[in-house]
C-alpha cells in the first residue's frame, strides 16, 4: 500500500471519532430557563406561569 492510501484510511477512520469526541453528551445540563412576569411563578407540574397568591 502507498502511504497516500494509509492516510487516506486513516483520516476516514479517526474523523467520526474525533467528531463524536466534540459532542456534548451532558443533555441534562442544556435545559432553558424559564422566566414568568413579576407576580408569576413558574409551575413545573402545569408546566406554565401561575399567579403567585398573596397573603
């Protein structure tokens, strides 16, 4: 074989795992943050903005 071709090889081997490599595979830690208007309080079970009750 040439060395054209183990390079060749090569680069086609190595490139998928040098890519994956650079992926974030934290999903967990990409969440939005949600913001409501002021007098509002985000409700995780409605999955919306509530009123918050005063007292």
């Amino acid at each position: 074989m040439t060395i054209k071709t183990l390079f060749a090889a090569s680069v086609l081997v190595l490139a998928p795992m040098m890519a994956s490599a650079e992926c974030s595979w934290d999903y967990g830690a990409q969440e939005a943050a949600i913001s409501c208007a002021e007098g509002t309080t985000w409700d995780a079970t409605a999955m919306t903005c509530v009123a918050v009750a005063s007292s």
